[in-house]
C-alpha cells in the first residue's frame, strides 16, 4: 500500500512539473495582460536580502537582475508577484483595490515564525499600503 503512494506522489510532482506554467518578467503592469511570454525562462526568484533577482533558464544558465528594474513577475507554479521596495508581495485582484501577500517573519519569546501578512493598494501601479481604507483613497 505505501509503495503505491510513493509511485503516486512520483507522478503527481512529474505532472505539476510538465503542466506547470513558464516563468516571466513584467517590466511594467500592462505586461501581465500578454499572452507572449519568455518560454526559455525556468525559474525566477528575488534574494531575500540583496538588490538582486536570479533568473534561472532552462538551458542552465544563471543570470541575476536588479530588484528595481522589473515591475513584477509570474513564479513556475503561476503566481504573480510584483516587487514594491525591493521585497515581492502576491497579488490578487477584489473589487475595487489590490491585495497583496507579504511573507515576513514574527519574533515570539524562544523562537521567530514565518508569517503572511495582507497589503493593499487601489490600482496595479499604485502605492501598497496596510488598510484598504488608505487603499482606497490614494
């Protein structure tokens, strides 16, 4: 029985790597709406403390980008982050503003935990801010 869920989860991992989506950079909002993307592009991720993105290709090769010079970007498994101050924060569009997902860190008393966070903004390109209220009237 455990055989088989060990041959299960080895197919499961090989299908979300087949049918996974492309890695992309969007050096402005109004890139997020085309279809064309960089299919050579295997991964990208920003360093958590540095001024640099790496960008990993599919041929191999390793490339590192500056943090302020791309707008936002789209993960492997299809989430779109855009970079605000150098951090990257996941967006989802509501009605009426943006939220994001801001990954941070919270210090309790023996030890410090991952937490996710909510930001806000009124539009693509506008300021992230912590209310929705605030959001709402920049």
């Amino acid at each position: 029985m455990k055989r088989y869920h060990l041959v299960f989860i080895f197919l499961l991992s090989l299908a979300e790597n087949a049918f996974g989506q492309s890695a992309a950079l969007f050096f402005q909002s109004a890139d997020i709406g085309n279809a064309r993307t960089d299919s050579s592009i295997r991964d990208v991720w920003p360093q958590k403390f540095g001024k640099y993105m790496r960008i990993k290709y599919t041929n191999g090769d390793k490339t590192k980008i500056l943090k302020d010079s791309v707008w936002g970007f789209r993960s492997r498994k299809g989430r779109l982050y855009r970079m605000y101050k150098g951090e990257p924060y996941q967006f989802v569009v509501k009605d009426g503003y943006i939220k994001y997902y801001y990954d941070t860190f919270a210090l309790t008393e023996p030890t410090i935990i991952p937490v996710t966070e909510a930001r806000y903004s009124a539009t693509l390109d506008s300021p992230i801010v912590f209310s929705k209220k605030k959001a709402r009237r920049k």
